[in-house]
C-alpha cells in the first residue's frame, strides 16, 4: 500500500530519524530490550510531527495520543549501532491517524521492526478527542519528503523546518 503522502513513482525520501543505540537500552548481549522499540517509535513520531506540524501541537492547542501500537520483530538491534527510522502517513480519519515506520541499522537492506502507530488528536487542555482540522489534515497527508532529523551524530543534517 502506498502511504497516503506519496505519489506512485515519487523519488523523494520519506521522513527519517536517526538515532545511536545506547548501552543502557541493550541486554547483557548487548541487543535491544524489545519494549525499547515502542520508545523509538515514540522519538520518530514525535519529530515527524514536530516537522509536520510544529507549533499547532506543540504548544498550539492540539496534542495527540496513541491508541495502538504494532511492532514486528525481524532481527536485533545492537549496541552502538545507528538506527534509522522512515515514518509515513499511513491513512487519516475523522479524529485519527496513523503511521508507519520502518526501523534498521543504518546502510541496511531489509528493516528489523516495523511498525504502525494509531494516533487519536486531542484539544491539550482537555485531552478530548477532535476532528483533525483541514490544515492539519493536508499537512499530515504531504508529509515530511526528505527531511532527516539527525540525532545520532552521523553528521548528516535538516533542512530547517
């Protein structure tokens, strides 16, 4: 399925996030603990959506809460490796909305998780749900092509948002 942002033949990049495993998130054989990917998930999001749609949910009246979350595992990551997650809009409703991230070692042919993350928006005082105003909406569903946020060290950088 084409993510909703994409245009069939596209050759933009999706969105990217970077990261450096860290010892403290590793086991004793120095892999990835599994609960540790919801946390990934949760970085990339969160800088996918701070791109997408900056202040209008960070500070701006609107917050957002995930509501599911799906992850598979297909092989470890390790210590001191650099993970690279793709995020993309997967599809937009009324009130939700979801993403799908890829995470693999950084130069890696195929991803060691996947995973889909249903988001539901909310007013921030209140933490109720509502419909995704249009703005939001057409920004959600462009995207963020060719945007990296680097916080691995790789020295790779952003276009300012």
């Amino acid at each position: 399925m084409t993510p909703v942002g994409e245009l069939p033949g596209a050759t933009a990049q999706p969105f990217r996030y970077r990261l450096r495993i860290r010892y403290g998130e590793c086991d004793v054989q120095k892999v990835v603990y599994n609960a540790r990917y919801a946390d990934y998930v949760d970085l990339a999001a969160i800088e996918f959506l701070r791109v997408v749609w900056g202040d209008a949910v960070f500070g701006g009246g609107y917050d957002y809460q995930v509501v599911r979350l799906l992850l598979e595992w297909r092989s470890p990551l390790r210590y001191d490796e650099i993970a690279q997650v793709t995020v993309s809009t997967e599809r937009i409703g009324t009130t939700s909305f979801a993403l799908t991230m890829d995470l693999r070692r950084l130069g890696a042919p195929d991803p060691a998780v996947t995973a889909e993350a249903t988001y539901v928006l909310v007013i921030q005082d209140e933490l109720t749900k509502c419909a995704i105003p249009d703005e939001l909406r057409r920004r959600l569903k462009a995207g963020a092509p060719d945007i990296l946020v680097d916080h691995a060290g790789t020295g790779a950088g952003a276009p300012a948002p």
